[in-house]
C-alpha cells in the first residue's frame, strides 16, 4: 500500500512538472503541448504497470516506452520545423 501511495504522489508531482516543461517548450503549439503531455502520462501509467507487476509483459512494455520517447522526439522536430515555416507562410 505504501508502494502505491508514493507512486501515486510522485506521478503527481511528475504530471505537473512535465505539463510545465511542455508549456515552455511548446509555447506557440497547444496542440503539440497536449500531446506531448499524453505520452507522458502513457509513459509513466507503462511504468505504473510494470512497477505493480501485473503480468509478464515479454518486454513489450519497455518497448512502448522506447516508441512514445521516439514520438516524443517527432514532436520536438515537429514545432522546429513549424518555428521555422511560420515566416514563410503567407
């Protein structure tokens, strides 16, 4: 029980530092700011999952992990690339 109180204060405190984070990093691109958001959540409930051992998961959690971090990263490139076209939209 203890286990899953401190995980539950810590995905807290993670959701709010992630949702900060994405509002500076994202600043001109909601969109790409609420999602970002979602695969953190998505990431840290995997974790949550692996953390209570539900089943095995053959890995393919972790797998998922490493798929969202590779969307994650589109996103950054993704408002680069929307930073960088905006003066030539006209």
């Amino acid at each position: 029980m203890k286990r899953v109180m401190t995980s539950a204060v810590v995905g807290m405190v993670m959701g709010i530092v992630v949702t900060a984070w994405a509002e500076d990093k994202f600043p001109r691109h909601p969109n790409l700011q609420k999602a970002y958001v979602s695969l953190s959540q998505a990431t840290k409930d995997i974790t949550a999952a692996q953390v209570a051992n539900e089943f095995d998961m053959d890995g393919h959690a972790g797998k998922a992990k490493g798929f969202i971090a590779q969307a994650q990263g589109e996103l950054d490139l993704a408002a680069a690339a929307a930073n960088a076209n905006a003066g030539r939209k006209k």
